[in-house]
C-alpha cells in the first residue's frame, strides 16, 4: 500500500465518531410577536401611576329569538338532556349582556400581560366559559368534566372552517393544552355528536381587555394615562346557515369602538347598548 494512502487511513481510522444524534422533540413554539394597532410591537415597560377602565354593557329592545338546540339520540342525552340552550345572547334580570369582550386597540406598551394557565371546561356538553379573552402566549388547558361524555375540541381561526387551529378528542378526565399564538378570534366546536356547542377565545398581545360578567360589568385595570380606543366586541346573535348536522352558523360578530381617556391614577367609565341590529351609536 503506498504511503499516502496509508495516511489516509490511518486519519480514517482515528476521527472520531459523532454521537447520534437527540430525537426530535416538539417544543412549543415562542409566541408571534403580533403589531398592534398603533404600529409596532407592544412593549412592557414600567407604568407608575396606572388608572382603570371600567363600564358595562346593556341591552335594549327586544331579543331575537333563538330557539334551543334537540339533542337528539347521537348527542347522548343521558349526558347532555334533551336540549341545550343556545348562548349567543345572555342577558342578566338588570339588562346586562354576559360575554362581551372589551379591549384596547391601540395601545403598544404597559404592564405585562398575564401569562398564568387558562381553563376551559367542557362540562354540561358546553364549552365553560363560554367566551375566553386571554393574553397570547398563554397556555390553554381544555377538560371534560362529563363522565359519561366523550368530547373533542376542534379549534379554528376566525369564523368559518378554513383555518384550522387544532383537533383534540377530550374524554372523561382526559385535558389536552395548546399555547396560544396567534392574537385575534379562534371559534370552538365539538365533532363528537354535540353540534351544539360552540365556545370563543380572543387572544391580544396586551394585557388590556376583559369579559363581561352575568351583569354586563367589566374592568380593566393598570392601564396606562392616555387617550385610547376602546372596542366591544360580541358574537352574531342570529342564524345565517344550518348544517345536516343541526350546526347553526350566526351572523358576524357585533362590534363599536369609541374614544376613552384614563388620567394618571383615575378612572374612567363607559356604556355601551347593544341591540338586535348591533350596538347603538
């Protein structure tokens, strides 16, 4: 053999083996880092003398009528009774609308969002809360409370079926979690023979927002001094379409914005009326 190939093979035979290499394993994605309205990413900074935000939102005129979802045997009436109100619109004894979701458009920087886990609940064969408003970045951990019941969370963006987000079967006691990452509407429905039930979660880049209680009250504290736009938002309260299944599809979301201003340390109120056309002026 000559020389050189013997060097060849003597450095061959020396380099060292890599070590194989570690499986891959899924780790959850950082958070996008979303613009808001202002422009901009939203950045947390110190805020010394913060205010709040607080108001309610009421409704008027007469309700649409929206008649309760029939089971059926494929929906396990065992578990779920013989028929499921539809919760496009709650309204408390004093008028209050539950489920409105209040928000800042354009804000970009204040205290930093809470990032504790957040649960939704199906139980009752509903999805509990109904509506979620969390900050992104949050994780989300889905249980069945139903025993007796399997369920399955299917998450989309938006309000059709073209943007899925995730398909999870939940049984009895089983959760299954997800991190939120994109700001903005994820609609949530059930495959499992619960047509019915139908859940909303809003995601913001900020910490500013909040839903309203059974009375229509809500409060959003720590905001920093300044002019903002205040939006509400709302889902359709009457049907647009019915699938084979008996899925209704509602009409768009209700939505109004208006002007508030939050002095250093203050409180500033607002009032918003909601009605079967939308919000009033």
């Amino acid at each position: 053999m000559r020389p050189a190939l013997l060097l060849a093979v003597a450095l061959l035979g020396c380099r060292r083996t890599p070590p194989p290499a570690a499986p891959d394993v899924a780790q959850p994605a950082a958070p996008q880092a979303v613009s808001t309205q202002a422009g901009g990413l939203y950045r947390v900074v110190p805020v010394p003398a913060p205010g709040s935000l607080r108001g309610v939102v009421r409704w008027e005129g007469p309700r649409p009528a929206v008649e309760p979802f029939a089971v059926g045997a494929i929906g396990n009436p065992a578990v779920c009774g013989d028929a499921q109100p539809s919760e496009s619109l709650v309204v408390g004894e004093g008028g209050g609308v539950a489920f409105t979701v209040l928000s800042l458009d354009d804000i970009s920087a204040g205290l930093a969002p809470d990032r504790a886990l957040v649960t939704v609940d199906q139980t009752a064969c509903r999805y509990v809360p109904h509506v979620t408003a969390v900050a992104t970045g949050v994780e989300v951990r889905f249980t069945n409370s139903d025993r007796g019941a399997i369920h399955n969370v299917h998450a989309y963006y938006g309000y059709d079926e073209d943007d899925n987000w995730f398909n999870a079967t939940t049984p009895f006691g089983i959760a299954t979690s997800r991190v939120v990452q994109r700001a903005g509407v994820a609609r949530l429905t059930c495959d499992a023979g619960h047509f019915w039930m139908l859940g909303y979660l809003l995601a913001f880049p900020h910490p500013y927002f909040a839903v309203t209680d059974a009375q229509g009250r809500f409060e959003i504290r720590g905001v920093p001094p300044g002019t903002y736009t205040l939006r509400a938002w709302h889902e359709g309260l009457t049907i647009a379409r019915r699938e084979g299944t008996g899925r209704r599809h509602f009409t768009p979301p209700l939505e109004a914005r208006r002007a508030v201003t939050v002095t250093a340390g203050g409180s500033a109120e607002a009032v918003f009326t909601l009605r079967a056309e939308g919000f009033a002026p």
